[in-house]
C-alpha cells in the first residue's frame, strides 16, 4: 500500500513540473522586453522560458535550495527567506520593482508567478519596516488563518504585491503565467497577487484583523498602514493559469484505477480534515480516496512539525480501532512541509505501533506541535526533497 501510495503522490508533483507546462504556454507568445520570475518554482519557469527567449534581462527571485542551477548566465538571481521574509526577501522585492522601472508603452514583461513569493520577495510600503513585515508575517502563520486572509492583509502592507508589479512596469504591458499554490485559484491570492488587483483593501484587511482578535498585535505602523486609503487601479495584462493543486489531484486520479477524487478539497483546521479523512476511512468502501487542498494548523506549542504532518499522525490516531488494513500519505508538493526537511508523512495500520514501541507518546506531542520526531520515531516521514514546484498539498488514502 505505501508504494501505491508513494506512485499515486508522485504522479501528481509530475503534473505540477512548471517547465513543460510553461514552454506549451509560450510556444506562440511574443519576445518579452524582460522576464521576472517569482517564487519556489521560479527557476524551473524561468529556464523553460529562456530557452524559448535566450538572452533576455531578467530577474529569478527563488529560496536557497532552488538557487544553485541558474536558467541563464545572465539572469540575476536574488535568494529571500521563507517562510518568514527576511533581508534577502527584501533585496529580492526591491530588485523586482527596480526590474520593471522605466519601461514603455511598447514594452513588454513576461511575469512568472509560483508559490512563496509572498515571503521570498517583499516591498513595504512607505513607514513599515521589514521587522514589522516580518512580525505580521509571523502572527498570522500562527493564527490559524487560511492562505486568502492571510494574503489580504499582506497585499495592503506591500508596494509589489496586490498589483504592485504590474503598476510598476506601466505603461509596458504584463503577461503572466501562474503555478496556483492556492486551492481554488484565485489569481489575487497567489503569490499575494503581485500582477493582478488586490482581493481587498486595507479597510477589508482591518476588518478582518479585529475580528480575529489580532489587532491590537499588530505593529503600530501596520496599524496606521491599514487606515488610509487603498492604491491606484492595477493595470491587468493577460493571465495564463500553468499548473493548480486541482490538476495534480486529476492526474493522481488518472493512475489510480477505481479510485475516487472527493470534489471538495481538505481545508481549514487541521483536526477537522483529519476526521473527515478518518470517516471515509471507517464508512467507505474498500479502496483509494484522493483529495487536494491546504489544511491550516493553530499552533499551540513549540514543537517541530507541519500540516501535513500533524494531519497524517491525526489520521493515524483517528484510525486507531480500524479493523482493516490502510495507509495515508499527506504531503507538500513543494517538498517541505513546515520549518522541516520532509513533504509531510506517510501513516498505515503499524504506525502507533511502532511510535510505542520508540517509547513516544504521539497525542502529547501532538498537542505540542511536534509531530515531526514522532514520525521521524516510526518511519513515516515523508520525503522527497525540494521539487522546485508548489501547488499545495495531495492527500490520498487506502483502505484494504
């Protein structure tokens, strides 16, 4: 089961490779005036497009393990911290903007957008520093928020996200190609949206804040950021979606025979997903269940941990009685779930057997957050390593 499992999982990161999903994108586009790639994936993009237009200026802003393979000698190549933006994110952020001055009505950028940009490239606006950047960024990691709120108070905080991109590169005209890393694709949330108009504006953003409870812990220049009045109209050039968590899930599904793709994705709290996990496992028949999406976790401890993983040792607690034999894989496309090394895990029928017998108690570390070195205890860590892509996350359960 754990190998059919594992052959499922990669069949969809496959699907999410950028580069021949990016040069079938670009086999009839004109030659752009300069390139700015973003995000995890964004050195894959980046090289399928030049190879399609060797020699043109441009950018790649990407993390440290996706830098090492340049797509051209001459692009520069900025590294930015996730997922908490640090200096590199803001050389990164700057280094964009800069890319894009001074251009003209005739010209042309060519943007390739991917997940984690967020945090791998960031531009404060005027009286907010990167500290404080950096402790808003840290408090909703830590909320519980999904990635849509999250990204609607970081559009209003930025000069290059919410279309900040593409209002700097006018009059020039920005074509976009995008990896959703976002379950639902909403264009203004990916990436935070650096070429399309914002999901919201700071009133919105605000709003949100106070209701969950985080105002008030909210820099005091953020605070008086989100009281004036929101940017200029974005310029909207043409978008071109190149990957999603919902194609990868459709191309799992294309080589699981029998198997069943649930049509609403896993999200929300972590601990709700895992049940809903647990109950077709319980009442479903005999076979394999996929899912994609992006659960969120409320952390509580200090642990070592991520999603995916809290999600698979819930599951594995869940299905504790199950009087059948199961496995469920949950993992990261992007290969790093959390501050961690691994995708996520990989739980079956022997897993709390094997936590016992590494002397662990898996629900209080649990409540820790720390999931990561149960896992680790009971061999069901899931790695992979970085894939140079994201589209979220993949779930797929088995039972016999």
């Amino acid at each position: 089961m754990r190998d059919e499992l594992i052959d499922i999982f990669a069949a969809g990161l496959r699907r999410a490779d950028p580069g021949p999903a990016v040069t079938e994108a670009l086999s009839e586009a004109a030659a752009p005036s300069v390139i700015v790639a973003l995000g995890k994936a964004s050195v894959a993009m980046a090289r399928a497009a030049y190879e399609r237009f060797p020699g043109t200026p441009g950018l790649v802003v990407t993390n440290a393990e996706n830098a090492s393979d340049p797509p051209e000698a001459r692009v520069l190549v900025v590294v930015g911290e996730h997922p908490v933006p640090g200096p590199g994110s803001a050389a990164a952020g700057e280094a964009a903007l800069a890319q894009v001055a001074d251009l003209g009505v005739e010209d042309r950028v060519l943007a390739l957008i991917s997940g984690g940009a967020s945090a791998l490239a960031v531009a404060p606006v005027e009286g907010v520093t990167l500290a404080d950047k950096a402790a808003v960024s840290r408090l909703l990691l830590a909320s519980g928020l999904d990635i849509t709120a999250m990204n609607l108070v970081r559009q209003n905080l930025s000069r290059l996200k919410g279309g900040g991109l593409a209002r700097a590169a006018a009059p020039a005209t920005v074509e976009t190609l995008i990896l959703s890393d976002v379950v639902g694709d909403d264009l203004s949330v990916i990436a935070s949206g650096p070429t399309v108009p914002p999901a919201g504006g700071p009133g919105a953003a605000r709003a949100l804040l106070e209701a969950e409870g985080l105002w008030d812990k909210v820099p005091a220049s953020c605070r008086a950021v989100l009281a004036r009045r929101g940017p200029d109209a974005t310029p909207q050039g043409p978008v071109r979606l190149v990957g999603s968590n919902r194609l990868s899930a459709e191309a799992m599904l294309a080589v699981a025979p029998g198997a069943v793709l649930e049509d609403a994705p896993l999200t929300g709290d972590v601990a709700a997903a895992a049940e809903r996990i647990a109950a077709v496992a319980r009442h479903g028949a005999a076979g394999t269940t996929l899912w994609g999406g992006e659960t969120t976790v409320r952390l509580r401890g200090q642990g070592r941990g991520g999603r995916n993983q809290e999600l698979a040792l819930r599951v594995a607690l869940a299905l504790r009685d199950l009087a059948r034999p199961w496995a469920f894989l949950s993992g990261g496309t992007d290969g790093r779930d959390g501050p961690t090394d691994a995708a996520g895990g990989l739980v079956d029928d022997g897993t709390l057997g094997r936590i016992a017998a590494a002397g662990l108690d898996a629900e209080a570390l649990l409540a820790e957050n720390d999931s990561y070195p149960v896992l680790a205890a009971s061999g069901d860590l899931l790695m992979t390593g970085g894939t140079g892509t994201n589209v979220a996350d993949l779930q797929i359960l088995r039972v016999g």
